[in-house]
C-alpha cells in the first residue's frame, strides 16, 4: 500500500471513529489550516507576483467558506438555544468576510477571521476533551454534524 493510500485510510478511518466535538475540531482545524495557507500565499503574492498564485488563494478561502457553511448547516437550534443563535451570526459573518477579503485581497480582514477560527477551535477542544457530566448542555448540542 502507498503512503498516500495509507494516509487517506488513516484519516478516513480517524474522522468515522471520532465522537461529535472532535469532528468539529477537526472542521475547524481544517478552516485554520486553509486559512493560514491563503494568508501566506496573499502575503508571497504582494511581494512577487506569479501566475496562478491568486488561483490558490481563492481556492484556500473556498474551502473555508465551505467548512464554515458545513458547520453553519449543522447548528442544532432547538437543542443549541441561544450559543446556536449566536454561531449562526458568527459563521454568516465569517462568510461574508472572506468574501469581501478574497475580492479586495485584504489579509487584515483573513487574519481576523483566522484568529477567530483558532479561537472557537480551541473552545470547541476544551468542551470536546470534558467528561460529559462536566459539559454544559448547550455546548453538547448546539451542532448535529451526524449528517
């Protein structure tokens, strides 16, 4: 088996064995990851423009807006109460962002949104690694990501 088969089947394998809050973990992981990505290629593309390159940034950010339209969809209004009320502005919020930041090449308006992310993954981390008797009840349902 080649390591690229090898590690597309760990990571299958980790996303269908993982419980509710490391999905979205791992979501927002990935949000980070794609945004950290288009930040640094906007940051190369100021200083030296190369063909294609703007091609990547737009398609780091598209991937982000996805995974926050993912988690967006997700939300749990009638188990969530108000944190998912609160999340659906965020997400919409973070959408729009990246849209007006990728049309006007603003990495200010990227990085913002990064930290952001970064920020609610780390929260999600924390309630994700409590014990359930430890976690609040509005953070263990505001996201249905069953599908």
């Amino acid at each position: 088996m080649s390591y690229k088969n090898a590690s597309s089947t760990y990571k299958e394998t980790t996303v269908k064995t993982a419980g509710q809050g490391q999905l979205i973990v791992m979501l927002y992981d990935e949000a980070v990851r794609q945004m950290t990505t288009a930040v640094e290629l906007m940051q190369h593309e100021k200083t030296k423009r190369e063909p294609g390159r703007i091609e990547q940034i737009n398609k780091a950010v598209m991937k982000t807006e996805e995974i926050i339209t993912e988690l967006l969809v997700s939300l749990d209004f009638d188990q969530g109460g108000e944190i998912s009320k609160n999340l659906f502005s965020l997400y919409t919020w973070f959408n729009k962002e990246l849209v007006e930041a990728s049309i006007n090449q603003d990495i200010n308006r990227m990085l913002t949104v990064k930290d952001m992310l970064a920020d609610l993954r780390n929260t999600w981390s924390a309630v994700a690694n409590q014990k359930p008797a430890e976690m609040p009840r509005e953070a263990a349902v505001g996201l249905n990501i069953a599908g």
